[in-house]
C-alpha cells in the first residue's frame, strides 16, 4: 500500500543521537498525530524527512509510496511530493506569496508546460477565502511581519496549492489564537483526502479537538513509546508526558 513509512530511522544533530529507531507508517487516507514533549525529536524528524543538512540519517529508511528519500536534495523529496509546513516558517524579504507559490508550482511542471496566470489566480483566492486569509496578503513578502497566525495560514495556504501526497505539519497550532487555529484545522480538513497521509505534529491536545487524528503516536527518547486512537491524545491531556518521560530517563 502506498503511504509514508518510516523504518528504524536513526538520525543525529552533529554528534547527538536525537532519533533513535523510529519506526512510524501512514497510510493513505489517513491523518496521524505524534505528538510528545518538547525536545524529543519531533522537529528533527520532520526535518530530517525534509531533507536539511543538519540532520543526519544514520541509520533506517524513509519511502513516499515504496521510495526511498534519504539522500535526496530538499527540493527533489517535495517533488516526490513531501510538503512540510514549520514550526518556525522562515522569512522572504523581497518575495510575494503569490510570486512564492507561484514558482514552486511552476518548478513541478514539466519543460515547455507553462502555469495559467488567470486560473492559478482563481485558484488561489478560493484558497485564501477558505483559510480567511485577506487578499492584500498576496502581495505581502512571505512572512515578513506576519503575525504568528499569518504565518500558519501562510503555510497551509501553500499546502492547499501544492496539493501535496504527503503533508507533514510541525507544530500548527502553537502560538494560534482560537480563530486562526480554527481556520487552519478547517483548511486542513478540507485537505483531508483519500490520496493523501498526513502527520500532525503538536505538543497539546487542542487542535485534535478540530482534527480527529486517525491514529496517535507518542514520542519519548528518540522513538515512539506508544500509540493508540484519538482517545490516547485525550489520556495525554489528562495525564501529561510525565510517564514517558520518566519512562526515557
Ligand atoms: P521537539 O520538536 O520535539 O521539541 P527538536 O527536534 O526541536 O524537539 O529537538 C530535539 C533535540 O535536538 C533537542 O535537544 C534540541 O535542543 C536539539 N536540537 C534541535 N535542533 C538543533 C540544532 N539545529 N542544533 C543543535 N541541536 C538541536
Ligand atoms: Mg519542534
């Protein structure tokens, strides 16, 4: 079956040893949650998946649909179609959103084709709408000044354009008021489809409250301690990650 999977996947900072056999599959059609405490790992992952140079691949593999991506340059994994929206999205002084989106769609295109102005414009006001992103924004450099609200809208609405197999988001919700996060789970939602796996990334409860995951994993010492349905992330609220951070030291 078709899906992301991760297998015993080791993957070090410099000399750290941060991932330590992570083992991890979503299929297609489905929405997984990871969530655990702060500082284990789940950025790395997401990162390492990413293809940044910093994180370093030691050990295991990582397939798209049966295909291998460790090793390959960045912009090569999100043409085998991984997107994954930051944590922290960086800064693009001098580069509008529209002009952004623009070429990355552009760079999937094969030689000779072109994008159609007028329908990718189209297209991408029926997504601002449905995130309530306002239509000044297009004309705005990528995150700069953007609030932290803006900034989350920014990266989904990137999502909702690219259309990616498989989305990874890191840490959406943080610094969300109720609204924005209300809009992005409503764009993520709308995302949901059968061609599609989808890792949610969060440290709280909340925004599983407007996503129902599929499946949860926890994260603890570099590998996942456990997993379960959405009543797990209920449990977590409840109980915190005292007992799997105990359970790593
Ligand atoms: P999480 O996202 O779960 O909060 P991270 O993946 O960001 O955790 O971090 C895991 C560990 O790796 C932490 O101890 C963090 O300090 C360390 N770390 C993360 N990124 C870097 C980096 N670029 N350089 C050095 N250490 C890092
Ligand atoms: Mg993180």
């Amino acid at each position: 079956m078709s899906s992301l999977e991760i297998k015993n996947l080791h993957v070090n900072i410099g000399d750290k040893p941060i991932l330590k056999d992570f083992t991890l599959s979503v299929p297609k059609g489905e929405v997984h949650a990871l969530m655990g405490p702060n500082g284990t790992g789940k950025s790395t992952l997401a990162k390492a998946l990413a293809g940044h140079e910093d994180y370093e691949i030691t050990g295991g593999d990582a397939l798209l649909n049966g295909k291998s991506i460790v090793g390959m340059a960045p912009d090569e994994i999100a043409r085998t179609g991984l997107f994954l929206a930051f944590q922290y999205p960086n800064e693009i002084p001098g580069v509008s959103i529209a002009n952004f989106i623009r070429a990355a769609l552009t760079a999937r295109l094969e030689d000779g084709e072109e994008l159609d102005a007028a329908q990718y414009y189209k297209t991408l006001y029926e997504k601002m709408d449905m995130l309530k992103i306002v239509r000044k924004f297009t004309a705005r450099s990528v995150n700069e000044v953007f609030s932290c609200g803006e900034k989350k809208r920014c990266e989904i609405l990137q999502m909702a354009m690219l259309k990616p197999e498989y989305a990874i988001m890191d840490e959406t919700d943080s610094g969300l008021d109720i609204d924005a996060l209300k809009a992005v789970a409503e764009g993520v939602n709308l995302l949901r489809s059968p061609e599609r796996s989808s890792l949610i990334i969060t440290h709280y409860q909340r925004l599983l409250d407007y996503i129902v995951p599929d499946r949860v994993h926890v994260l603890a010492n570099g590998r996942i301690k456990r997993s379960g349905g959405k009543e797990l992330a209920l449990e977590l609220e409840k109980s915190g990650y005292a007992a799997f951070a105990e359970a790593a030291a």
